[in-house]
C-alpha cells in the first residue's frame, strides 16, 4: 500500500475525499492501492447501502468519480485505474 501511496498521493487524496463526501458512513471507507506495471490500481470499498451512492444511476458518480481522480493522477505523473468492490 505504502508504493502506491507515495506514487498517488494526489489522486489518493482526491479519491478519499470525494468518495468520503458521497457515502452516509464515511468511516467505513476503505481505499486499497496496488502498485503495478501499468500504473496504480486502488480498490474502493464502502459500507452497507453505500455502494449506490458511489455507483449512481447507470455508473455516472463511478464514471464521474474516476475522471476526477485520473486528472488528479496526471499531477502525480501516473496512470490510476479506480474499481469500487462490493
């Protein structure tokens, strides 16, 4: 976790803070990163009933929400993919 981190540190933080503000129980959050060949992989995982939040009707807050953190990676110099786990 730690190489991913201080390979993303941007699109970390936007990701937690977004993801965070989006969910009734923020506290259950829970961001994994991996770092691999191609890039940073991170693994959103949130609370009981919170999934369809960050999801949205048809993916658009998934979809929104990657956009946003893969900007924020092209500050860091890196290529970030976002998938929420149930």
């Amino acid at each position: 976790m730690a190489d991913g981190v201080t390979e993303a540190p941007h699109a970390l933080a936007t990701l937690e803070h977004i993801v965070k503000s989006v969910v009734e129980k923020p506290d259950e959050v829970q961001i994994d990163v991996t770092s691999g060949d191609e890039g940073v992989s991170i693994a959103v995982k949130v609370g009981d009933g919170d999934m369809g939040r960050v999801i949205g009707r048809r993916g658009r807050i998934a979809n929104a929400i990657r956009t946003v953190v893969q900007a924020a990676a092209v500050r860091d110099g890196i290529s970030v993919a976002v998938e929420f786990v149930d």
